[in-house]
C-alpha cells in the first residue's frame, strides 16, 4: 500500500469555501481500484450539495464533512484482488461512488480516489486523459436512464445501421442530455430534442435528428410531427419543470410507445406524487452492481471512443489546475452553457 500523502477539498460546512486538507489514502477493497486523480469534472449535484440542498436526493444524504465529486481521469495506482481488467499505470477515467455511499473515500476531489471496477474504463490513447473526466456520471447516468429504464436496445461501439424508434431528450444542450443524445443515435434510434434556438445545429452534429425550440408555444405537435410512425421508447427529462413534464406526458398520450409503456425518466425527483398511467422514474446513476454497467464501461466505451463512435460532449473548459480551485469551479458550474467545467490536479 502506498505512503503517500493524500489532500482532499474538505466540505466542512455547506455554503463555505473547501478546505485542503489531508485526507486519508484510499484502500482498496476487493472489487476497488485507487486512482491518482489528473482531472475532475463538475457537476450541478456538486454544486446543490455546497449550496446546502444536501436532501435534494432524499434517499442519499451526504453527512458532513466530506469530500464530494463525482468525476475522475486518472492513472491507477492500485487494483483490488477481484479486479483483471485494470493494472497499476492504466489511464482511466471513473464514476465514483460518492453520492451513493455517501463516504469521503468515495468523492472525487481528493488526490488519491477510490473507485470500483464496474464504473471505470480504459482511456485510449487517442484520448487527451484529463478530457475524459467529462465522461463517466453522464454515461452512468444514460445507462441508467435510456437502458435500464426506457428499455433502448444497447449499442455498439460501431453505430447500428437500424432505426429502432423514436426517444425524446428534453434538454439536450446539458451534459447529459447531449450524452444520451449521441449514445441513442449509436443505439440506432431517432433522436428528437429541445433546446434553445443557438444550439441546435452543434447538437445535430452530435446525433439529434430534431431539434425544437422549448419555447415554442407548439412544442408538443412539433415532437408529436418528428416521431411520426416511429414506435415511441420514451422520454429523457434532465432538466425536470412543469412545462416539459406537462409536454411530456401529453406526448406518451398521444403516440404509439415501442412496449406499452408511458416512460418519463427524469434527471430530478419528481415534484409530488406521479400520476398514474406512466412510467416516471427517477434516473439513478449507478448501476455498478449490474452487468449492464460493466457492458457500457468495459465493452462499450473505450472502444466507441477509440473509433470515434462517441465524442466527448460537450466541449471541456478547464477551470482550474489545482484543489484550490475547486471551489470556485463548482460555485460557478451554474454558468456552464454546454459546456463542462474540468479542474486539473
């Protein structure tokens, strides 16, 4: 085990800058790698958590202090005695377990990272590494969402030559509204999503067939006219207000779905009781313990990166080069216009 020293950005209390501070290095267990960290990306959970809504997911309270984050790229250091597919010296990149453990070893923003295999991929070398952290919590998250949930065939590292129906992302301008953009066109499905007026054309350039202003007062008709005859697999809602829950269900009423089933899968809790009659569930990024998150993160990833398939979306600003930036990074993470905030380390 190493003897290295090990700094983390400490949350001690909410609404308050980090603090650097030591922490102690990770061990592994079993089924764990520990990752030196070059780069973590930022999140808008990140940012709830420092702004004090540490019950925003009430099924996942964060105990204070602790060392948040979501992201990581880095090169390993040491692997567990169940892990095969990572060695000491690899590049990867990983989602770690922070929110779900709630445990300061699992937050990103910390030198040394613990992480588990099923969530962390090889980063090839055509791959700037400190690039990949904007990767791993949206592709848990849209494994979650789009696989688990909604039922969408999975896809290759080579794009399906097959249309298989019609999704919906609402929102498809934030990080993972853009991932799951371009994984369901590699999926081999028509991807129809909302959007201000001055991204649409970079969002059709990363996989969506349609674009639609949200605020256009004729929204609804405007999805309901680009689904067409196509079977109908659902709806991707990150963003999660009244206007696109109220477009969203009105949309599954009116189209034919590919299972029968009405599904909204949104990015935040929603807000009351659900009515009944859909399928409405709250995406939840961590399907580590399932095999479908080893598929997306051991077979699918590294190669569709490696190809070319699948880019990193949407475009890295770095925002730091330290732990001390941290704090102002995720302060300012609101601001990100897609775009993702990285910090290097």
């Amino acid at each position: 085990m190493s003897t290295q020293a090990n700094y983390a950005a400490w949350m001690l209390n909410t609404k308050e800058p980090f603090i650097i501070k030591e922490a102690p290095y990770p061990k592994p267990s079993v089924d764990d790698l520990v990752i030196q960290s070059k780069a973590v990306a930022i999140t808008q959970d990140d940012r709830y958590y420092q702004e004090g809504n540490t019950m925003i997911y009430k099924e996942i309270p964060i105990p204070i202090p602790n060392i948040l984050g979501h992201d990581v790229a880095g090169i390993v250091c040491e692997v567990g005695t169940n892990v095969t597919k990572f060695k000491p010296g690899d590049r990867v990149m990983a989602h770690v377990l922070h929110m779900h453990t709630g445990k300061p070893e699992h937050g990103a923003f910390q030198n040394y990272v613990l992480a588990h295999q099923n969530q962390t991929a090889i980063v090839p070398d055509n791959i700037e590494l400190t690039d990949s952290a904007a990767v791993p919590l949206a592709l848990s998250t849209v494994t979650n969402s789009l696989y688990e949930l909604m039922k969408l065939k999975l896809p290759t590292p080579e794009k399906s030559p097959e249309i298989h129906g019609a999704v919906l992302v609402w929102g498809g301008a934030t990080s993972v509204g853009a991932n799951a953009i371009q994984i369901a066109k590699i999926s081999g499905y028509k991807v129809i999503t909302t959007a201000s007026p001055r991204n649409a054309e970079y969002l059709k350039t990363i996989g969506a067939d349609v674009v639609i202003d949200y605020n256009d007062k004729n929204v609804e008709q405007h999805i309901i006219d680009a689904i067409g005859d196509l079977p109908y697999a659902g709806a991707w809602d990150p963003i999660v207000n009244d206007s696109s829950l109220r477009t969203e269900m009105s949309v599954a009423d009116r189209v034919k779905s590919v299972d029968g089933v009405k599904h909204i899968i949104l990015g935040l809790p929603y807000p009351g009781s659900p009515p009944e009659g859909y399928h409405i569930e709250l995406a939840y990024g961590f399907p580590f313990e399932r095999p479908i998150s080893k598929y997306m993160y051991h077979q699918f990833i590294t190669e569709a990166m490696q190809n070319g398939t699948f880019k990193i979306v949407p475009h890295v600003k770095f925002v730091g080069d330290s732990l001390n930036d941290l704090t102002d990074a995720v302060a300012n993470q609101a601001n990100a216009r897609c775009e993702k905030y990285v910090v290097k380390i």
